[in-house]
C-alpha cells in the first residue's frame, strides 16, 4: 500500500528532529504572549499574597511556575513523571474564569481589583489557581490567551493528541537536547510510555530504524521509529479485508464495513461524506478513496466510537411528568470532602452543576450578621454563606443542561433568617423560581422538564397543603409548625448520643410562610407506607429515604416501590454513618424507579462512575426518561423476582476486548511500568448483574493487547449499564485503577469501537483508548 504523508503541522511535529512546537498556532500573539510568560500574584489568603513567575513551556501544553523555593505541589507533565518544577498540565484545566468569581477571591481580595483577578479552576479535587496581575489589561490577555489555546488543544482529535504527546515524551527523553536519540534515551523514553523492554528488543529497535548507523535516530529515522511504535496489527487486519480498491478503501467498500461489521445502514454518500471528512491525504481524498490514517482517524472520532452518537444529544421524550425521569442528585453538594471535618464550598455546587446534576442540597443554620450559612451540622466542616451559594448555582445551573434544577433544603435556620433565605431566593433566582403552579387552576400532576427549562424548584417543608392556596373561602392557619424532617433522622447506623442531641432541638420547627410559599412541586413530608401514601398523599407530596430504608424496600416490596414512583417523588440519602462521604449502589433503587438517587459527587469511586454513566446520555441534561413498564400504572415489573412482561427482552452481549492505547502510569515512579487487565461488567437487575477480566498484560501500558472475548445475558436491557475497567494488575497489594468508561446498555454501538476512557476523577484521557468488538443479538 502507498504510503500516506502525514501532516503534523496541526499539532507542531518537527519530524526532522525531535523539536516540538505549536505550529498550529505559530506567530500567534496569544501563543507568544504566554510562551514569553510572566509575573503574577498568586492569593491564598487575604495576607498570603505572593508574586510567581508563569510561563508556557515549548510543549504548549505544560504550564511553568517559578518560585523561591520548590513546591510541593508539582505536578506531572503529559509524560507521566515531574517534568517541571510547580507545573500543570493545560489538560488538567477545566476552565479558566475572569474577575473575582472564585470563592478565594471574593474572600481573600477587594473590589477594586475585580479587573486585575482571574482564577484557573481544575479538574478533581485540586484547588483554583487565584491569581491578580498588575492591570486590567494584563488579566484580559492573560484570560484571553489561556482560552486560545485550551480551545485549540480540545479542537485535536485523538491522533493529534497522541502524536503530540509522544513527541513530548521524545523531547523529554533527549537528555542533551540535540535532537537525536541513543539507544539509551530511547530505553528512557519507552519507560516514558509506559513500555518494559529488554536491551536485546532495544537493540533491535534501534537498529531497524538506524539506517544511516550513526549510533543515533535523526530526521526520517525518528518519524520511522514513531511508525513502528504506533503501528496497530488489529487495524491493518480489518483494514486490509476490506480495502479492496488498489490498497486503499473505496466508498462501496466503506459502505461494505459499516454495514457488515458495525451493523450501520449506510449509503454510497455516507461513504463519501466521511472519507471527505477523515481522509488526511488529498490526492486520495480527490479520488474518493479512504487510507489506512484516514480510517483510523474516522474510528476515533465521536460518531464512530461505543456510544450510539443519536444518544450523545437530547433524544428522549422530555414532555413527560417530572417524576416520569431519573434525575442526576447530589448529598451534601457543599461539602468538598468528607462530612465531618472537611471544607465547604461553594466550587462544589459549580463542579456538581457542571457534572449535569440536577438536584443539589443546601443544608442550612443560623449564621451571624443575621445571614444564614450552610454546611454539615453538629461537625466540624467549614462554612459558607447561602446567598453566595445561590448565586454561584444561578451562574452555573445552566451551563451543562437547560433542564430544571430543584434546591434540596435542609432548613435548620429561625423564622427570622428563613425570611432572609427567601428574600434571597427570590432576588437572586428572580423569575427563574417556580413560586407557583404552572398554569391555571389547581394541578392533578407534574409538570414536564421541557416546561421547567431554565427554572428552579425548591424542595422542602410547606405549612399547608397547595390546595390550600385554590380555597381563598377557606381560613389560613395561624399554625407556623411543621415536624422538622432532617434527612439525617431516624438514622439507625448513627450513634444514640448524637442522635438525641439531635432530638431534643428538633421536634418542632418554626416555618416562615414566604419560604413555605415557594415550596409548589416537592413538598416534604414523612412516609409512613405505601398505602399511606397512596390514600393520603398529594403527587406533589414527597419523602426522603435514609439508604438502608430504600434498599430494604427496593428488595422486599420492590413493585410496589415501583407504583409508589409512578405517582410520587422519592429522594434516597446515603447512611449517616458514611461520615468519610462514600456512596452507596443506586442501582438497585433505579430498578425500584426511584428518581433522586443522591449521591457524594465529591467523592471518586465505583458508585460515581455507574451514576454519570447513567446520565452520560440523553445530552447530559442529567434527566433520563425511565421505561416504559415502569410508568405503566398496571404494570407487575418485579426486578428481584423477574416474572414475564414486556420488560423481559433477553439479549446476549458479546464483547471481544481486542486492546488498549496509551494508558497512563498508576503512579510517576521512573522504572513503573502497568500490567493492565480489563474488567468487563453488567449492572442492572439481580439476573443481570455479571463480571469477567482478561488476563493481565505485563510491562506494557502502551499498546497492551488482549484478544479475549466474553459472553454475557441480558434480561431487562432498559435498566441495565455496561462497564469497562482497567486496573494496574498487582498480586501482592490488591489492583491500582486506571481508567473506566460506563454506559448504558441500549447506547452501545456495534461492531469494532473504541472505548473512551475517564480517569477516576471522571475527566477524558486524552490520548488512551480501549479497543474492543461489541454484538448484541437476541438470546433464546
């Protein structure tokens, strides 16, 4: 086949050296603005305010900081081991803000610098970057110039990142920077990579790229070594069968693959359009013709990967009631950490809004200056202010998802500063608060969440029942109690002592009626059984369930807790007892149809990882439309029992996990290299719930290769999710994760598909991937 030119200008390879460059955006003065760098004030308190040296290393993608002294801090460059001192990969940024928004400086800082600040906010748990330069115009390039070239990176597709993070690792691997490679730094760089070889496969390397037998790689015997290092034998093999035209893929063969293979109905012009859109070289793009690079660039890109692209937007019927979806919940949304010393903050709720979350909770107490202030009561977190919490959660509500956003109150405040609390809703929210039914007359159901775009509900206590306000004949109770419903009560894992100081304050609790009035959809109240509930209850009348109650109540009376959901909200809260803010399965209480599965978002693990992957799809509005049988209101769905039903719809997954590309290093060790294994698992009913893992590929992170297929029933596809994991193998202490990716199981694409991979954090792996073959057919 002829070879294929590549052009590396979009991502600055110099192929005749190792020199790395942004060529993409070369003579750019934003580029040469930050790769010139310079002084800023970074802020960590009102009296911690120190000057730093920034700049942007040649790599364009490693932030330098300079100091007097070395930082603990440092950070990783993109080659998996410190590079820099104080440095951060531009990867690791989520987004960059300008003006005093962040919390440290709002706090640490006065207004008149409200033009100089800017703040770099990241990925994970790590803490914003709160800077101030020396002018407004210093602030607005700097702001400016970041934004540039983090829109430029994430405008890369996946083999422009991988071809520029390689080169960075040859660039840093070329210890005397003259632009070649010994056989020495090539054993470094490999290490780099994630690659164990042994100095005979070294020498061999080397001496099949060192034509010229200098002792050293330069120029064209670089790119060759890049050439054999990316080389996929997987790709070539599916190419090849179907490139039929001259070594290379005609649109009929192209259509031939997608329909054979990744089961696509596909047309002559589908072909075409994307051999128009992927192909790399132009005189096979001028003939209609698609080249090893071009199909493997098509492979990578978002329409061709695991997930259905139909699924990546806003497919689903969003017309129907509210409590009809799934909705994307958070506990405790104020807290950054564990509940009982940890910090409160308001980048918490920004972090779970733009997560896609759609409930988040404001637990709230008298603070001093007559403001109220949130955080975890009778501990020792810190706290905040809710006015500032509400207006971070106007700012930020709508950024990911324009779907309704309920307020979860935990009101623990005095009559006087609930009246402070809704004046504050109500100023800062504005038209946006949903302080009446929709529509006219007295409601009989929900509205929908296409009705409440862009609106906020607040869930909480209310002093008498909505009907109350359609009867004006009727005479207002003078009553201001309510039976105060802290969603920590009742707790039986909690210890007696606590839970009686708790008592002894709680058993009545003042309600200010301008907060009682915003209360319209989610009314708190207590449960006292389905029939209760049935029989008593208003639609709009909901309780919360401590975990232990729901799940006892999601495996004993799980069709019932399915009916009791088709007409009510209900809201699940992890133990009291989880004081170290881990989460609980919420799988089992999806498969009840509970709505607001509330979890610590803060908090990386397993749980997270199935819950965004629940709310991946559907355009992350962080609403999921729940199926059919469980809306239906004659239906017998029983997930623990399983008997016959328009839910059975068995389907047998077959999935062949081929290989993997550029995994990162578990830990930045030089000589540490992963021995990864892929861990295959099916979440949903009881008779769906199934796991398998390949065997573990030693010393190799880079291009580790499986080839192992498994075979899995699936009964209720509707409930069920699939995932995928990778761990570090370890015999000794137990395996290290790696990276993960969850979706549901009516979203898989079949056929051969690339699996993106998130880090525990949640966030894209640039560069890695997860290659395996997927088919879904009916089972007997």
């Amino acid at each position: 086949m002829r070879k294929v030119e590549r052009d590396y200008s979009s991502v600055g390879m110099e192929t005749n050296g190792i020199e790395l460059k942004c060529n993409s955006m070369e003579g750019d003065s934003d580029l040469q603005f930050l790769l010139q760098g310079g002084d800023l004030l970074k802020v960590l308190s009102p009296s911690w305010k120190k000057t730093r040296y920034f700049r942007l290393m040649e790599d364009c993608k490693t932030m330098w900081r300079e100091s007097k002294r070395t930082f603990k801090d440092s950070a990783t460059c993109e080659c998996c081991g410190p590079s820099y001192p104080a440095a951060f990969s531009l990867d690791d940024i989520s987004a960059v803000r300008m003006g005093r928004q962040s919390e440290g400086l709002k706090k640490n800082t006065k207004d008149q610098v409200e033009g100089r600040c800017f703040s770099i906010m990241f990925k994970g748990r790590r803490k914003n970057l709160d800077l101030i330069a020396s002018s407004d115009e210093e602030a607005k390039q700097w702001f400016t110039s970041l934004q540039k070239v983090l829109s430029n990176r994430n405008h890369l597709n996946v083999q422009q990142k991988t071809e520029h993070w390689i080169f960075s690792c040859l660039r840093k691997a070329d210890k005397n920077k003259d632009n070649k490679m010994t056989q020495s730094e090539l054993k470094n760089f490999l290490r780099l990579i994630n690659i164990k070889v042994d100095d005979d496969h070294a020498e061999m390397l080397f001496k099949k790229c060192d034509k010229s037998k200098s002792g050293y790689l330069a120029g064209e015997e670089i790119e060759r070594f890049y050439d054999l290092l990316t080389h996929r034998e997987e790709i070539d093999v599916i190419y090849g069968t179907y490139a039929k035209t001259t070594g290379f893929m005609s649109p009929q063969d192209l259509v031939a693959f997608l329909m054979t293979e990744q089961r696509e109905k596909a047309t002559l012009a589908d072909a075409q359009n994307i051999i128009q859109k992927h192909e790399p070289d132009d005189n096979a793009k001028e003939k209609k013709l698609l080249s090893k690079d071009g199909f493997l660039m098509y492979m990578h890109h978002p329409e061709a990967v695991v997930l259905n692209p139909d699924h990546r937007e806003v497919y689903q019927d969003m017309s129907r009631p509210l409590n009809h979806y799934f909705i994307s919940s958070s506990h405790n949304t104020y807290l950054m950490k564990d509940q009982l010393r940890g910090p409160s903050s308001t980048e918490a709720y920004v972090r779970a809004l733009l997560k896609g979350c759609r409930c988040v909770e404001l637990d709230v107490w008298d603070g001093s200056d007559d403001e109220p202030e949130i955080y975890h009561g009778y501990t020792l977190t810190s706290k905040i202010l809710f006015r500032d919490a509400i207006e971070s959660i106007k700012e930020y509500a709508f950024k990911t998802s324009d779907y309704p956003v309920i307020l979860s109150l935990e009101n623990h405040c005095s009559v006087e500063q609930q009246e402070v609390m809704a004046r504050h809703l109500s100023s800062i929210l504005g038209s946006a608060l949903v302080t009446s039914p929709l529509g006219e007359g007295m409601p009989t159901d929900f509205p929908s969440p296409e009705e409440l775009k862009g609106k906020f509900l607040i869930k909480g206590k209310r002093l008498n029942k909505l009907e109350a306000s359609y009867a004006p004949e009727a005479a207002e109770s003078d009553d201001t109690d309510v039976t105060e419903e802290d969603d920590e009560s009742n707790n039986e894992d909690e210890d007696e002592q606590k839970e009686e100081e708790k008592r002894k304050v709680r058993k009545k609790l003042k309600l200010a009626k301008q907060l009682s009035d915003m209360v319209v959809y989610c009314k708190s109240v207590h449960f006292h059984g389905f029939e209760d509930a049935r029989r008593n209850l208003s639609f709009y009348e909901m309780s919360s369930f401590k975990e232990k109650k729901a799940m006892g109540l999601a495996e004993e009376s799980a069709n019932a807790y399915v009916h009791h959901n088709m007409d009510k909200l209900s809201r699940i809260y992890p133990s009291g007892s989880r004081t170290d803010s881990s989460n609980y399965n919420p799988v089992p209480l999806w498969n009840a149809g509970c709505q607001i599965v509330a979890l610590n978002f803060q908090t990386t693990c397993t749980d997270m990882d199935v819950n965004q992957g629940r709310f991946l799809v559907n355009g992350k509005s962080g609403y999921i439309l729940k199926p059919a049988f469980m809306r239906d209101a004659a239906t017998e769905f029983d997930p623990i029992t399983l008997t016959r039903g328009v839910w059975l719809k068995h389907k047998t997954l077959h999935v062949l996990v081929i290989s993997a590309q550029q995994l990162p290093k578990v830990n930045n060790k030089k000589f540490s290299i992963v021995d990864p294994l892929v861990r295959v698992e099916v979440y949903g009913v009881p008779a769906d719930v199934a796991e398998r893992q390949t065997a573990a590929v030693g010393n190799n992170g880079f291009n580790p290769a499986w080839n192992e297929s498994f075979q899995f029933d699936v009964y209720t596809p509707e409930l069920a999710l699939v995932r995928f994991t990778i761990e570090d193998h370890d015999f000794t202490s137990g395996n290290e994760f790696i990276a993960q990716y969850t979706l549901p199981f009516n979203s898989l694409n079949m056929g051969y598909r690339h699996v993106p991979l998130l880090n525990k954090n949640g966030d894209v792996l640039p560069s890695a991937g997860l290659f395996v073959h997927i088919m879904v057919v009916d089972g007997e």
